[in-house]
C-alpha cells in the first residue's frame, strides 16, 4: 500500500558507503509487488 499512499517508487537495493556506488534490485511499482521475484532476487528460497 505505500505505492499508493504515497504515489511513490519504492526501490529495494543496495549500496556501499565507502565507494558511493548503488544498486537498484527491486522496483515496488504497485500495491501487489511480486513476492516471488523479489525473494528470488535476495536469494530467499521457498520451502
């Protein structure tokens, strides 16, 4: 629902603070993301 609530983009990703660089991996574009990729993503297997 922050989608919505907000009428943001949310980005899950990483960075590192040493170098600056980051790295978007997952984009929360609607109300309903895609859990499936998003554990696939982190490497979280189901079971």
């Amino acid at each position: 629902m922050l989608s919505s609530t907000f009428v943001r983009e949310f980005v899950i990703g990483i960075a590192d603070n040493v170098t600056g660089d980051t790295e978007g991996l997952f984009f929360v574009e609607s109300d309903a993301p895609d859990l499936g990729r998003l554990r696939s993503t982190m490497g979280v297997r189901s079971g």
